[in-house]
C-alpha cells in the first residue's frame, strides 16, 4: 500500500464550508491567563497561550523561519 496522500474530494468540500470565526481575547487578558499558566506549571497550556498572544499582538507571520 503506497504512502502517498490520498485526496479525498468529500472531505475537501467539507473543509471549504467550515468558518474559522474564532474571536480570540485582547492581548490583555491573555497576557494575564499566560502569567497564571506560568505559575501553575502548565506547560502545555502556557504554550498555547503564548501563540495566541503572539497572533493577537501580530508578532505571527505564520511562516517558518
């Protein structure tokens, strides 16, 4: 069985319907929730929080360097 992509059309079609209309939190309130990961340890929420802040500032081009 070969590796290669397979292209699914219906799944395609799907994806072109989908809205990414997701209202991210001003830059303060997630500076704020990043501060509270960091103390608490969470690592991975911390992360996640840093890219939104990122995006949310404009610091994310959304290419690789």
């Amino acid at each position: 069985m070969s590796t290669a992509l397979v292209h699914r059309p219906t799944e395609n079609m799907a994806l072109k319907f989908v809205q990414y209309n997701v209202q991210t939190p001003p830059a303060e309130t997630l500076a704020d929730l990043l501060i509270e990961a960091r103390e608490a340890g969470d690592r991975y929420g911390a992360r996640i929080l840093d890219c939104m802040l990122d995006r949310a500032l404009g610091l994310a081009t959304g290419e690789a360097p």
